[in-house]
C-alpha cells in the first residue's frame, strides 16, 4: 500500500527544506523549524520594489527563494551606499526579530522576487519554547558584524580598481554562474550599482571595467559582468592593499 502526502504536507516539507538551507536556522532544533515552518508566508515582488526603507518599523524577516534584493543607505550627498546583495537562501532584516527598532537600511529588488516572510511576533513565540537556539542566532549576527567591519576597512584601505576587483570576486564567489567564457558573476547589475557597492563613481567604475576589458580581464555586456580572468583580479586586488 503506497502513502500519498497531501498538498499541506508537502508544501510543510518544502517550508521546512527551505529553513534547512538557511544559515541562521541550520543549527536549530527539528522541532522548531517544523513549528516556523508552519508559520512562513510567500510572497513576490517585481523588479526595482522597495521591500522596506530605513526607519521603517522593523517586524518581519524575509528569506528570498528566487531572485535578488540590495541592502543599502543613503549617503550625506544623496547617493546609495549598497551594503550587501542577497540571494536564494539570504535573509533580510533578521535583526528585527530580537528588537524594536527601526530598520537600520533600506531593502529593495534588484531582479523580480520571490520569498517567504516570518513575523517577529511568530519566531519570539517559538524561540521562547526553544532557548537553545539563540547560539546560532549569534552566530549569524557575528558574521554580518564581521562583513560590514571588512566593508568599512575596504572603504579606507583600498583604492578604487582594489574595491571593485574584491566586490565582483565576493559576488562571483557567492553568486557566481561558470559559463564557457568565464565566471558570470551572477547578478543583473548596472554600473551605478556596482559604483553604489564600493562608494565610487559611476564614471570611475566605467574607467576601470573598460580598462580591465581591453586586458581581457573581465566582459560587460549590457548589465551582465564576466570574470574572464580570475588570477588578475585577484592580483588587482592583492596590489591595491
């Protein structure tokens, strides 16, 4: 006799594969994730939608299933200042789920989205049930303290082909795509963009990816970036430190 699951069971399996592969919930309890499992929503978003702006009253942490979402703030001249680039698995404000303070950036799509939600009022009622999770939730909030310092000391260190070179490698090494070329780094990303990632100009970022062209270094093609030469990346960026 063969046993058929049921639509809700199937899709509480799929929830709970997904919380599987999500660093912040990987360490946890089983018993848990089925019960946060339960609690996601899905949700969808086009291209270029604001998810939530800095400021904003922070109760809800998103997992992107599908898609891209830039974390940024705006700089004292008005420009965007990106601090990360998220992708399938990647949260979005987890930080609001262990307080109540507004959001500290600002969350929108890069590429059209999908994702599933989690209240701060649903993970507190479980996390309360489950203590011995909140180690893994430092875990996490260590390494995105440890990202934003290195950000920071790229931003004084590094001159401007160093930060570029070390970005389209952090993106590549994350989100990267092999092709028959080289590594496409994996994202649909304007140059203003990529100038907003590493606080230059867009006009210095033009100069140097058309520099790294002719050398055959790396490919632009509309707004798709090859790494066609990883080793002198690399060593761009090992010469700018």
């Amino acid at each position: 006799m063969t046993t058929r699951r049921s639509p809700t069971s199937d899709r509480g399996g799929e929830a709970l594969d997904l919380l599987f592969n999500v660093v912040l919930f990987r360490g946890m309890p089983r018993t848990m994730l089925l019960e946060l499992a339960s609690k996601l929503r899905p949700i969808r978003y086009r291209a270029h939608t604001d998810i939530f702006h800095e400021g904003d009253e922070g109760a809800t942490l998103y997992i992107i299933l599908k898609g891209a979402v830039k974390i940024f703030i705006p700089s004292l001249d008005g420009r965007e200042v990106v601090l990360a680039v998220h992708r399938k698995y990647d949260l979005l404000g987890e930080m609001s789920l262990l307080d109540d303070h507004p959001r500290s950036a600002s969350a929108t799509t890069i590429e059209d989205t999908e994702a599933v939600s989690l209240s701060r009022h649903d993970f507190l009622s479980v996390l309360d049930r489950h203590p011995e999770a909140q180690r893994a939730i430092i875990d996490v909030l260590v390494a995105r303290l440890r990202a934003t310092n290195q950000s920071i000391q790229d931003a004084y260190l590094l001159d401007v082909p160093g930060r570029l070179a070390r970005r389209l490698l952090a993106i590549a090494e994350e989100h990267g795509e092999k092709t028959d070329e080289g590594v496409d780094i994996g994202l649909r990303v304007s140059q203003q963009e990529l100038a907003n990632m590493i606080g230059a100009s867009r006009v210095a970022v033009n100069k140097q990816l058309q520099q790294w062209r002719k050398q055959d270094i790396v490919d632009v093609n509309r707004q798709r970036v090859t790494i066609l030469n990883t080793t002198a990346l690399e060593r761009e960026y090992a010469l700018s430190q």
